[in-house]
C-alpha cells in the first residue's frame, strides 16, 4: 500500500497539509511573478502557471486525508 510505505518513510499528514499551504501560495506566487515578468504574454499565460502550481494542493490535501486515517487506524 502506497500510504503506508510513505508512512514508513516518515511522511505524516502534518507535513501532506504543509505541502498543500504551501502549494496554494506558490501558485499564487507563480500567477503573480508570471504576470510581472512576461507583460507581453498577457493574463492568459499567468493563468496557466498559476492553475498548474495550483492543481497540486488537492493531491496533497488528499493524501494528508489519507495518512491522517492510516496514522488514526495504526494508532488503535
């Protein structure tokens, strides 16, 4: 199982939770820096970056959801 041998690995959900924060402001920060460095490219290319960086935080938020229950199962 894949959760487990992240878990073994000492990934917990705290840190799957960090990720996505974390995540959430890179893609904000990416949007933003897209948008000031490549004027001429416009709106439409900042966009995209932000989306792309932003799209990663459901898969950490998911798979924070899914160490949380492996770590409340192992614990009992």
């Amino acid at each position: 199982m894949v959760v487990k041998k992240l878990h073994d690995m000492g990934l917990r959900s705290e840190h799957a939770y960090c990720a996505a924060l974390g995540s959430i402001a890179l893609a904000f920060t990416t949007w933003l820096g897209s948008l000031k460095a490549e004027p001429g490219q416009g709106l439409d290319r900042a966009d995209r970056w932000g989306i792309f960086v932003g799209e990663w935080a459901p898969t950490f938020f998911g798979l924070g959801l899914a160490l949380a229950q492996y770590e409340r199962e192992d614990a009992t």
